[in-house]
C-alpha cells in the first residue's frame, strides 16, 4: 500500500510536468515505472508490469529528444512562425504522420492477439486483455510523447480509462484515482497543446 502510494504521488508530479512539457517528466518517470514495476507485479498483472520496464528505457530516450527537440525550436524553426524563443521554450509538438497511425494501429492488433494468448493460457492474470490493451497503447503512447506528438494525449485517454477499470476490479484504489484524473487531464492536456503549442517540423 505504501509503495502504491509513492507511485501515485510521482504520478501526479509526472502529470503535471507532462502538461507543462518539461524534460524532468522523464525523470519522474523514470521513478514511477519502477515503483509500479513492483506494484503490478504483486498484483499479477504482468503485461503492465512489463510496460513499467520498457517506460524505464523509453525515459532515457525521451529525455535526450525532448531537449533536441527544445534547442531546435529555439533555434529558429519555430520563429519563423513568429514565436518567441521563450514561448517556445514551453510548449513544442509535432504533426503525426499517416504512416505512424496506420503502423501504430498494426502494433496494437498484432501484439495484443498474442499477449491475451499468451497471458490467457500460461498466466493467472485476472484482466488479460484489459492488461494487454493498456500496456500496447501505454507504449504507443509512450513513443509518439518522446516525439512530442499531441495525439498521445488521446491515446492516454484510452489507456486512463481501462486502467480505472482494472485498478478498480484488482483493488488498487489510490491508483484507480490517480488514473481517473489523469482521463480528466488527457483532455485539458490535448486541449492546453493545441491552444498554447508550437507547430514543429
């Protein structure tokens, strides 16, 4: 319960640096993962549980491209639209591709068949496909926020929303809350990115 908590502190401190776009998100979630790598793991849900290990190597790569990403808009890309360095010292995102979608969406059908096979037959994992769901499209998500897409914030409401659900059903309550808020800030994040975002290439 202990460590459950600590996970939702550094999920909320994660939110919020999130919204805000700040490259200390990636440490914060770095911590976060670990946590919840235990957390889950006591609850036997191990398709999330293995995400929390595969966001301990994405936070790494993140963290390098978000300030890539930074130095490269204020450089001047981002002034050409007439934006001042400092707003875009803020707030920076990208358009995703087509391509990206489409192969993302072939990710998650493929993947997910497998893993509630795999999860249904070998594991005593109660949600199998809920789990399998959440953690394919927490690391879709995971991959198009390291490249600053705003769309990740739909796929984090989607993943928000069964999360509740399973936290609920599992009894991980504190977690369930985190969560529930994190659906409600999903929104006002796409929508905070698409008021006060900057366009890059």
């Amino acid at each position: 319960m202990l460590l459950e908590l600590f996970g939702v502190v550094f999920g909320f401190i994660y939110l919020y640096l999130e919204i805000v776009q700040k490259k200390g998100m990636w440490l914060v979630g770095f911590l976060m993962a670990a946590v919840y790598a235990v957390v889950y793991w006591q609850q036997e849900v191990y398709a999330s549980m293995s995400f929390q290990i595969y966001y301990v190597l994405v936070s790494i790569y993140g963290f390098l491209q978000w300030g890539k990403d930074k130095l490269k808009a204020g450089a001047g890309e981002a002034s050409l639209q007439g934006v001042t360095e400092s707003e875009t010292s803020q707030i920076i995102y990208r358009k995703m591709p087509l391509k990206v979608l489409l192969f993302s969406v072939l990710i998650y059908t493929a993947v997910v068949s497998f893993m509630v096979l795999v999860l249904g037959k070998y594991t005593d994992d109660p949600m199998p496909f809920a789990d399998s769901s959440i953690t394919v499209v927490s690391a879709i998500a995971t991959f198009w926020l390291s490249k600053s897409y705003r769309e990740q914030w739909l796929a984090w409401l989607v993943v928000n929303t069964f999360t509740v659900t399973m936290c609920l059903r599992i009894g991980l309550y504190p977690t369930a809350f985190l969560y529930f808020v994190n659906a409600v800030a999903s929104i006002y994040g796409y929508l905070h990115w698409k008021r006060k975002g900057v366009l890059i290439g």
